[in-house]
C-alpha cells in the first residue's frame, strides 16, 4: 500500500519538474454514490462529499495534466427485506486526468484512471473492511467550466473497474459481474 501512494507521489513530482506551467489547488464537492453490478439489490443513491487538493500541469496549449489527492466519503443506501441501513465506504482517490480546454481555457473536458485507497468500510456501526478489497480501481470522464482565472466548478463519473470483495469471484465472469462502486461528483475547485 506505502509503495503505491509513494509511487504516485514520485511520479507526480517528476511531471512536475518537466512540465511548462503547473498551477496547484484545493476542490471539494458533493458525491452521489451507490454500489452497481453483481447480485447487489434494492440499492439506493448514499450522499457524501470529497475534499482535497490538484495540479494542473500544462503540457501543450489546451492540454493538462491533472493528478489529484481526494478524501471521498462513498457508499451506498440499501433497502433490505428487514432493515434498511447504509454501507459507509471511505477511499483515499489518486485519480490522474487527461483535461481539454475546449473554449479559451474556458470550458473543459477530462478522463482518466483511478486509484482508491481503502480508509474504511462500515455497514452502519460494524466494521467491514474485512470483507472490502483495500484498493479500488476506477475510470474518469468529466467536463468542468472556470468562472475565472482561479474559480472553477465541475461534474465527473466514476465506474469502478475492480469489485469491491474478492468473495465469489472466481473466474473473469464473476469478476466482470461483481458489486463496484459508482459515483458521481459535482465539485468546486480553487486555482492558486
């Protein structure tokens, strides 16, 4: 787990180094997220938020370079047959963005991958990290507008690619079936 984070942390400090222009800040959000796929049921929308900070690294004139460190509050609602109750999912996110400036640094369109980090999972007051995989894999698409030179607000979708238990998953079709999380952010991002 050390050597991931420290992994990303190298790698965004060397694109650092090399890049033309860099413009680092903070962004925080709504997240509107649930579990989809496998034999997960009766799922409802769990609201949280995200927080944390980004780099923006020009590489050439419309295109950036975006790691950004998230703390993101995830999870999903569920509607049982006896009780309903929250599933509480708590990630570190390393998401790395391809971002486009469509109109004059104005409008702007990303996507990229995902790395989570597994902070910790409850189902409302027992611990179930147990049972959660410790790194979540997911993918990127988004689109965001800057008001001006510093203020921004954007919106992104997050699929995961990874399930979210290696219970039951024994070949490449249980593995494509399986639970992963899903969420959808609206966020609001200071540029220094």
């Amino acid at each position: 787990m050390k050597k991931i984070i420290l992994t990303a942390i190298a790698v965004m400090a060397f694109t650092f180094t090399n890049a033309q222009q860099t413009r680092f800040g903070v962004k925080g959000g709504l997240n509107l997220s649930t579990v989809v796929g496998g034999d997960v049921e009766n799922t409802k929308t769990f609201v949280g938020f995200h927080v944390g900070g980004f780099a923006e690294i020009n590489i050439v004139e419309k295109f950036f370079i975006q790691p950004e460190l998230l703390f993101s509050a995830q999870g999903t609602k569920v509607d049982g047959p006896f009780e309903d109750g929250d599933i509480k999912l708590n990630y570190l996110n390393i998401p790395v963005l391809a971002k486009y400036y469509i109109v004059d640094k104005k409008f702007s369109v990303e996507a990229g991958p995902q790395l989570g980090v597994l902070l910790s999972a409850k189902a409302e007051d027992t611990d179930i990290k147990d049972f959660t995989r410790s790194v979540d894999f997911g993918f990127n698409l988004g689109a965001g507008y800057n008001f001006t030179d510093n203020l921004s607000v954007g919106v992104r979708y997050t699929i995961g690619l990874s399930p979210l238990s290696d219970e039951d998953v024994d070949n490449a079709d249980d593995y494509y079936d399986s639970a992963k999380n899903s969420n959808f952010a609206l966020s609001l991002a200071y540029k220094f």
